[in-house]
C-alpha cells in the first residue's frame, strides 16, 4: 500500500475586487485544515489566486498584466509556500504566468512538501475566442489571454509516486490522459472553471455541465488506471455562476469524494497509488494491447477528414 492522503481544496468564489492577499489568506486557511487532517498533497484550483478573468474583455496590456504573476513565488504567494513548507505539504495550484519574454500561459506548478517546485504545467487545450463574441451571452477570452502550452504533459516522479497536471479544458480530451498514462502516471491533479451555463447555448445548464465533467474525469481515471483529483473555483463570480463538482476518482473510475457545496470545501481522501496496478497490468496494459499503428490520424490531424476527401 502507498496512500498518499490528497486534499482537494475547492474554493468558492472570487470576485474582481478581491486582492490577492486576501484569497492567498484563504488558501493558508484550506491548507491549516487539510494539514490537520493529514494530507500530505493539497491540490488547488485553475486561476486560484483571482477571479476567472478570461470573462472580461480587455484591450489594455497593463490592465491585461495585472492578472499574471511574473515569479512563483511572489511577494503574495511566498506565504503559502512558507505554510506548506511548514506542514510538510506539497501544494498544486493555477495561476496566470507571464514569463520574462512577455508570453503568457495558463499554468499550474507542483511544490514537493518542502516547498520546492517540482513540475510546472501550461494548458494545452485553451477553450474559447480571441475576440469579443457579441453572440455569446458572455465571453471566455482565454485564447485572447494565453499561448497554448509549450511544455507538454510531463509526470514527476514525486515523493509519492508519479504525478502529472492538466487544466480544465485539457481534462475533455483523452489524448491529455493517455500522454501521460504513457508514462505511468498515478495520479493527475487538475483544476477547473466551469461556468455553469455554456455560453453560446443556454438550455445547456450545470446539470449537463456537472454530467460532462464528470464522465471526462471518471473515464480519463478508469483507461489509464490512475487516481485523477479534479478541483472546481465554484459560485458566483461578479454575476457569473461556476459549477462545483469537486471530485477525487479511483483508478477504477470510481467517485470517492465530492463536494457538496459551491464555497471554500476541504475533502481529504487516502489515495493508494498501489490501486493503480491492477488496470494497468491487465485490461489497460499498453504494452500488450496498444495499436498505435492505427492511431496516427490522433498525431497527423488536428479537425475531421471526412471518408475520401482529398487530403
Ligand atoms: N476554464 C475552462 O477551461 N473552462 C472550460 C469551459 C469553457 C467549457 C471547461 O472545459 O470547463
């Protein structure tokens, strides 16, 4: 058995006035409850240091650049790392990266539970427009905002076992998943905002949207036998409802935690990576059962060729 007690740390909402001291205040106090209760990795959300800001179309840069952090840590964040470091608890979380060549990413980081960063992540798969949409009820400008992700999907090799990362959207696509099963992982850790209205068609409400998440997460979990720990900002953000739907998943594809609430929420579940054996020595054994010589339209094509187009 190799448990590694993971607390996975929903947070509530932020709204557009909140000053990053304060939501880091409220990160600390998740973290103080989940090192009481014994975790030993606390996973936090996509964009967790602000409100989801891809909603708001800006123009200015300066006024862009005030959402991105420049170094992790920050004069802001540093306390979170000194309280981790402090428990012994290797943290996860999302926040907007602007690097000193004036990209920016959509990017979470793993610390080890000294603190240290040990895995950084920028999202692949970036929903959304670049442009203001007057046909969306309201806007996601995340490929307005960020460059897709030039890293790839890495796995550490952790103190725990063998971690990756992926960012909401990504969590939609099996190739996210199976990149990383590739490499053995045991567990993903993720964070999402997932507004709970799609917006370009209303009668699409959380229901479906609580329905979606967790079938992309349940099967990503289950076909590549790995724990998947899956992380909401949930409630309303400045009028903006976002789902909740936290959820820590077995290698079987089983829920084994879940919020109940769309607020600041702590659920701490004992993780045996070990579980993780079973499927991927059998039915999942890639080694024995893969046909990637039949997968190369997954690599050599990114829309639909229909039968008999020219290519
Ligand atoms: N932040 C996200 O990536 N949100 C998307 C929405 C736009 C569908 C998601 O996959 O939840």
């Amino acid at each position: 058995m190799r448990e590694l007690v993971t607390a996975a740390l929903q947070m509530g909402p932020i709204q557009r006035a909140e000053p990053r001291a304060a939501v880091v205040a409220r990160m600390i106090a998740l973290l103080d409850r989940a090192a009481a209760a014994g975790a030993r990795l606390a996973v936090f959300p996509e964009l967790a240091l602000t409100t989801f800001f891809p909603r708001w179309y800006m123009a200015d840069a300066a006024e862009i650049d005030a959402w991105f952090e420049t170094e992790m840590p920050g004069p802001e964040t540093q306390p979170l790392f000194q309280r981790a470091r402090d428990h012994g608890v290797a943290i996860t979380f999302g926040y907007a990266e602007r690097t000193l060549a004036g990209q920016r990413f959509n990017t979470s980081i793993l610390t080890d539970r000294q603190g240290a960063i040990l895995g950084k992540y920028r999202k692949v798969h970036l929903p959304g427009h670049a442009d203001f949409d007057p046909a969306r009820a309201f806007q996601h400008l995340e490929k307005r905002y960020f460059l897709p992700g030039d890293l790839g999907f890495p796995v550490w090799r952790t103190e725990a076992g063998l971690q990756g990362m992926c960012i909401c959207n990504d969590r939609r696509w099996p190739e996210t998943y199976r990149v990383m099963g590739l490499q053995g992982v045991e567990m993903i850790t993720l964070g999402f905002n997932t507004p709970a209205v799609n917006s370009q068609n209303a009668a699409e409400g959380p229901g479906d949207r609580l329905f979606h998440h967790r079938l992309s997460v349940q099967a990503g979990a289950y076909q590549n036998a790995t724990w998947v720990v899956a992380v909401a900002k949930a409630g309303v953000e400045d009028g903006h409802p976002l789902i909740g739907g936290t959820m820590i998943v077995d290698p079987n594809g089983h829920v084994v935690a879940e919020s109940r609430t769309e607020a600041d929420e702590v659920l701490i579940h004992a993780c045996d990576l070990d579980l993780c054996a079973f499927g991927k020595s059998t039915i999942f054994d890639f080694a024995r059962h893969r046909r990637p010589e039949h997968y190369g339209a997954i690599t050599a094509q990114t829309g639909v060729v229909l039968p008999g187009a020219a290519q």
